[in-house]
C-alpha cells in the first residue's frame, strides 16, 4: 500500500425525524464520488444506535485527489443542504496509516 494513501472519516449528524433526509443526500454522494479519479472506496454507514448519525469512510489515493473531491460539484451541493440539516458541524478526520 502506497504511504500516500489517506484514509477519511467523515461523520455526518442530524435528528431522528430528519434521518431519512439526510440519508437521502449522502446516498446521492456515493456513485458520483466512486468514479472519481483517485477514489480507491467510499463507504457509507448508518450509527446502529443512532439513526441520524452517518459516518463516510473513504480511501484516496492523495490529498490533492480528496482536495479536487472537496471542490466537485455533488460534494458543494451536498454540503448546501448539509447546512440545512445537521444538527452538530460535519465532522471529518484525516487518517495516515502506520501499520
């Protein structure tokens, strides 16, 4: 695996009544992203215990590949009506494998 690999987390949050609202934009995150030049996988979870928390967990190949993600116009419009719904600030961490 190349060291320049990085490894996201992304964790999205909203209210139990608008959890399908927010699932349905994150889910029209997933095909557009995965054909993405420099998308190695993009996964999306649902918390078990809490509906309204969805957590990404994505793979790309650089941070120049994830910079050019952050600008395309799907993650802008998502983020649009992220705004609109989260009920805590979109949490994303940057992950470099060790081992």
């Amino acid at each position: 695996m190349s060291i320049n690999i990085l490894k996201v987390v992304a964790i999205a949050e909203t209210s139990t009544d608008r959890a399908e609202e927010l699932k349905s934009v994150c889910m029209a995150l997933i095909e557009p992203t995965r054909k993405e030049e420099g998308c190695i996988s993009y996964e999306l979870y649902q918390d078990t215990t809490n509906p309204g928390r969805f957590t990404f967990i994505e793979t790309w190949e650089s941070k120049q590949h994830l910079d050019i993600h952050l600008q395309s116009s799907h993650l802008v419009a998502a983020a649009d009506a992220f705004g609109k719904i989260l009920t805590k600030e979109l949490t994303i961490i940057l992950l470099n494998q060790l081992a």
